[in-house]
C-alpha cells in the first residue's frame, strides 16, 4: 500500500529552448508539468503563454480530409527534437485537404445527379404502358394534361361519370393502392374536370420536360445513369489512390503536426519572465536519473530537483505503486478517488478484503471457477480490468465454495472428499441448518467488526502521518473512537456471554471519556497542533452541533456493523436459490431435469455474481473507505513521447 514518493523539479532558460525542454520531458516519460504562476506569490512580472496553437488548424483539416476518403489514421514514430520545416506540414496537410475537398465536391455533384436520375426515372416508370409521346402532348395549348395518381375505388366510381364525356383517365401502371396515368381537358372544360378528379382524390405529379415515350425516356435516363455511375466508379478508385499513394507521408506529416500540437498545447504551464521562462513539476523520484540525462541534452537551461515535502502548498501527484497481483484492484480506487500524496493506498486492503468477501458471499467450487474463467477471457479479448479482478475473486468463490461443499449447488458432491481427508462423514458446514444460521450471521457480523476497527487502525496511521491530530487522535475513527467502539462492542458481549462485567471504571474509563474526547474532537486537535486560534467562535453553537454529531455517530456504528450482515444473508441466498432451481428441477427427470439445472446454474450465477460485486463494492466504499480514505488526491499524468490520448486539463 504505497503511493510512489515524488520530487519538484524547476527548470529555467531561455524561451526558444522552451519547445525543446517540453519534448525532452515528454522522452523521459515522467514528467508532470504544473501550473508554475501558483509557485510563486509575486507573479506581476511573469506572463502566461496562452498562445494561439499554430498547428491545430492543418491537424484538423489533415484528420478531416483522412475520414473523407474512408482511410484511418495511425502514429508512426517520428522525431521533432531535430529542426524540421513546421511550415512544409501545415502546406502538405492544406494542400492534401484541397485535394480531397475538390475530389469529394465532385462525387456529391455525381451523388446528386444519380440521385435526380432515379427520381426521374421513378417517376416515369408509372406511365409506362400508356403509348403516347410525352413531348407532343405536353406540346399541345388547347388541352390541359394532367399526370398523377387515382385511388383504386376512385377508379372504380369514374362509372358515374360517363355522361361527361371529357372526364376520362387513361391508366399507365397500377402499384396496388393507386392507378397512374393521365387524364386531359380542353381550355373551356379544364375547371369543371379538375374539380370532378379532385373530388375523386387525384394526386397530381409534375414531371420534368423529356422528349418521347414513357419507354423511351426511361430507357435514356438508365442509359445516362450507367454513365454517371462509371464516373462515379473511377472517381472513387482516384480517391482511393491518393490515399494509396500518399498513405506513408501522410501518416508522418500527421504524427508530426499530432506532437507539435501536443507538446505546444503544454507550453502553457510554463510562465515567461523577460526572455525566460521558468517551468515547474513533478516526476518520481525513483525515475530522477532517467529526468537529468534527458534534460542534461537541452542547451541554455538549468533546473533543480528538490524534496515534494519541501513544498508545503502544493499538493505532489499521485501515482500508485502496487505489486502486479494486486494492481488490477487500483481499478476500485481509482473510481472511488486517489488517495492524497500523503494519504495510504489502500489497494492492497481493497484487494484482500473484496476477494474474501466475494468469495464468502458467492461460496461455489463450480461456479466459482467459471467466474474465474470468464473474468479470464474478458481480459484477455476485451482487455477490461473487470476481468483480472473476476479471476482472483472466482477463484476465491471456489476455495469457499469447497469450505460450504457446494459444487453448482450439489451440496453434498463432496462428501467423500471430506471422509477421506479429514475423516467426516459429511461436510463440516451446513449452510441451510437452521441452527448454523445464526452461526453464520454472527460470523459475519464479528467480520464487521473486525474489519471497521482495521479500517479505524488504518485511519489513525494515515491522519497521525498528515499530522491531523483531530481525525486521527480525537475524531470517531481516530483513537478516541476506537476506543469508544472498541471497549462498547466487547464490553457487551463479555456482559452477555458471562465472561465479565461492565464495571463503573470500565465505562467511565473505555466508554464515556473517550466519547467525551470525540465531543470535543475540534479544539483538542488544534491545541495539540498548536494553534493560536483553538476555540470555536461560539461555545453554544458548538456544542448543539457537536451533540447532534455525536447522535450520528453512535447511530453509524451500528448501521456500518450490521451492514456486514449481508455477507452471512448472501450466503444463505446463494443456498436457497440453488435449492429453489433443484425444487424445479425435481418435479422432472432425464434431459429436461439436466436442462433446468444447467439454465438455473447459468441465471443464478450471473445475477448472484453481479448483486455479490456491488454489494461487497458497497462494504469497500460506505462501511470502510468513509472511515480511513479521503480520496482526494489528483492523478499522475506525464508528458509522454507520444502524443497519445492525455488530456492536459485532467492535470491541474
């Protein structure tokens, strides 16, 4: 449980060397930049360099005009501590977006032609069959021509209108629901007949100028279309050439003007003095060798490397040290917060308690190793840290699972396993005896309490370490409430089991005083500090608030100690659940009883494996992280060499 130990560097030199320390720091891999203007308490005479980043337009056009043409861009390694032509990118990435700006300008003019050909088309194809030429009757001024469509039962009633003998409709194709074709009027009649097929529901259609038949029209207009489409065809091939042929030098250009961009966007952590800048950070200390060679390569700086401790207003940081088995458990810690640079890691903590509790709580050999087994293939196919911690866990359920004798829920499966290492006739806990269960309850609930009076232990070391005598000497989880919790909890089980009695000193001693040193947690701390200032401003207020608190504190004691009772009430859920799927499986025989306990195994499994995770995430984060963890501290994220995906604001 250790956060790795930190140093504060300061560089200073000239401003054109700026550019070259930035990368530099980013080749060690290790450097942190921060804000340098809040080093210093006098900052009139320093400037930010919130400049304009001169690469971020060409890096976007050049990563706009890739996606156009359906190519995918990858760094490639490229160096830009030696001089490069940084104009000679900006006029590749332009030059390469114009060309592709123009190419795609004329496929969506092809796009759009095709497009108005198929609606032509469309349109023409429903006066196919009606023989007539379009031109020539569109060419007439003593009729009006009407093209559209009728409703089927619209069609049917034009019957009522033979009397009339100018309302006519030649019909070209039907598409089920409607009739397509032409009606015509002559000049004197074309009011009356428009009224009588608008009264009939006619839609009319405007169809473009075309010369000839229906068949004629449409067969040029396929014709036309096939020609685009070739266009089209070539046009892409041109497209994909480029990026063919320009591939190579455009990924380089694009790692290029990617780091530039990265490295100038850094450039504002530094602040400028004069003709000098001057940039602060940080980098571990065990990593301070590999920090001076790199930056003993930089012309026209100095820089200092000094104690974080040194610097008592800024808070190093943090970058978690871990041992590979339990490094899959920062993934907890790091939803819940980093701890502070002087707070302790509590990953390994997190790890052993989690894989326990999972394990008591999901207790099944066979289950247990298909969980296992999963968290193994989600690791190594999705690469998800909620895999590696499955393994541990599944691995864990099937230890406890062999201690309850359950093996997918067969509970006596191991039976002659336990006659013939240990001589018993049958498995030495029965999890569905009624006369174990209180047994199991009271486990878990003594589990609590040892695990909340670690976590109180822990809290005292990280708070006496921060010198926060109030939290870790006077506070509920310092010493004083250890002590309350500690002698209260003991204290009634001796009274109830016989062992002893709580005797007056007993109380006053182990019980009251240490609550009355919780009362007054505030300015005891702060006379132990030393401070000038250790009474509160309003002794009345004070101590109406403080009792309140207390109140509170006494209510959560107990609340956090029963809460480890759902470790016991998980395992007695997971044996009956299972007893509930061999219930069901009972009432039938031969493959449909194999299917209900394969499927009851497979649902009990995945919703039990999921309710375990949050509820044993719940203990980690409410019962025993609120006692010893803050969780506050800020992550380490260094320059790197490569551009990669930091984000700089996640720095400050």
């Amino acid at each position: 449980m250790a956060v790795s130990k930190m140093k504060l560097v300061n560089i200073i030199g000239h401003i054109d060397s700026l550019d070259a320390t930035l990368y530099a720091c980013g080749k060690t891999g290790v450097t942190q930049p921060d804000e340098t203007l809040t080093f210093f308490s006098n900052t009139t005479d320093f400037t930010t360099l919130n400049e304009e980043n001169p690469y971020t337009e060409a890096l976007t056009r050049l990563e706009s005009a890739v996606s156009r043409i359906g190519g995918k861009l990858t760094e490639v390694d490229v160096d830009i501590s030696t001089k490069i032509d940084r104009e000679e990118l900006k006029r590749y990435a332009n030059h390469f977006s114009e060309r592709v700006t123009e190419l795609n300008k004329q496929r969506r003019s092809l796009s759009m032609h095709v497009e108005q050909l198929n609606k032509d088309c469309e349109q023409f194809e429903h006066f196919l069959g009606l023989g007539i030429d379009l031109d020539a009757i569109l060419a007439c001024t003593m009729i009006k021509v009407r093209f559209g469509r009728l409703p089927k039962d619209s069609y049917e009633k034009l019957e009522l209108y033979d009397a009339n003998p100018y309302v006519l409709f030649f019909p070209g194709t039907c598409d089920g629901e409607y009739y397509w074709g032409v009606y015509f009027a002559p000049l004197d009649f074309a009011d009356e007949v428009d009224r009588v097929f608008s009264g009939l529901y006619f839609e009319r259609l405007r169809i473009p100028a075309a010369v000839g038949t229906p068949e004629e029209i449409v067969s040029n207009l396929r014709a036309e279309k096939a020609e685009i489409e070739k266009e089209f065809t070539q046009l892409d091939q041109e497209i994909y050439g480029i990026w063919k042929q320009e591939k190579f030098a455009c990924l380089r250009v694009y790692s290029k003007l990617r780091l530039l961009n990265y490295y100038h966007s850094a450039r504002r952590y530094a602040a400028k003095y004069n003709n000098k800048f001057i940039l602060a950070g940080w980098i571990p200390a065990s990593d301070e060798e590999k920090f001076r060679i790199a930056l003993d390569t930089v012309d026209s700086i100095e820089y200092t490397i000094e104690r974080a401790e040194n610097d008592a207003h800024h808070t190093p940081p943090v970058k978690l040290k871990n041992p590979k088995l339990f490094k899959p458990f920062e993934f907890f810690v790091d939803m819940f917060g980093l701890p502070r640079y002087n707070e302790i890691d509590p990953t390994i903590f997190v790890a052993m308690t989690y894989t326990i509790l999972f394990g008591i709580m999901f207790g099944d050999l066979g289950q247990g190793l298909c969980v296992a087994a999963m968290g193994w293939l989600i690791w190594k196919s999705k690469k998800m840290a909620i895999g590696r911690i499955l393994i541990p866990c599944g691995i864990s359920a099937a230890i406890f699972g062999t201690v309850f004798g359950s093996v997918f829920g067969f509970e006596h499966v191991l039976d002659p396993v336990y006659k013939a290492l240990f001589g018993l006739h049958e498995k030495p806990i029965e999890v569905m005896n009624p006369k174990m269960t209180s047994t199991i309850l009271l486990a878990s609930a003594g589990a609590g309490l040892a695990l909340i009076i670690i976590a109180m232990l822990l809290n005292v070391y990280s708070s006496l370490k921060r010198r926060d005598y109030e939290s870790g000497v006077f506070g509920s989880n310092g010493v004083a409430g250890l002590l309350f919790y500690s002698s209260l909890v003991f204290g009634l089980i001796g009274q109830l089991s016989g062992i002893f009695k709580m005797t007056l000193p007993y109380v006053l001693l182990l019980v009251i005083l240490p609550l009355i040193l919780v009362y007054l947690r505030e300015p005891l701390g702060k006379l132990m500090a030393r401070e000038e200032k250790w009474q509160p401003e309003s002794w009345g207020e004070y101590f109406l608030q403080n009792f309140f608190e207390l109140f509170e504190m006494m209510l959560s004691y107990l609340s956090n100690t029963m809460s480890f009772l759902r470790v016991g009430a998980f395992v007695l859920v997971h044996a009956g659940m299972m007893m509930a799927v061999f219930t069901l499986a009972g009432l039938t025989s031969g493959l449909p009883y194999i299917l209900i306990v394969v499927i009851g195994n497979i649902i009990v499994m995945a919703m039990e494996a999921l309710l375990v995770a949050i509820q044993v995430m719940r203990l980690e984060f409410y019962e025993m992280f609120s006692r010893y963890y803050n969780g506050d501290g800020r992550p380490y994220h260094p320059l790197e060499a490569g551009t990669g995906e930091k984000v700089f604001s996640d720095r400050t």
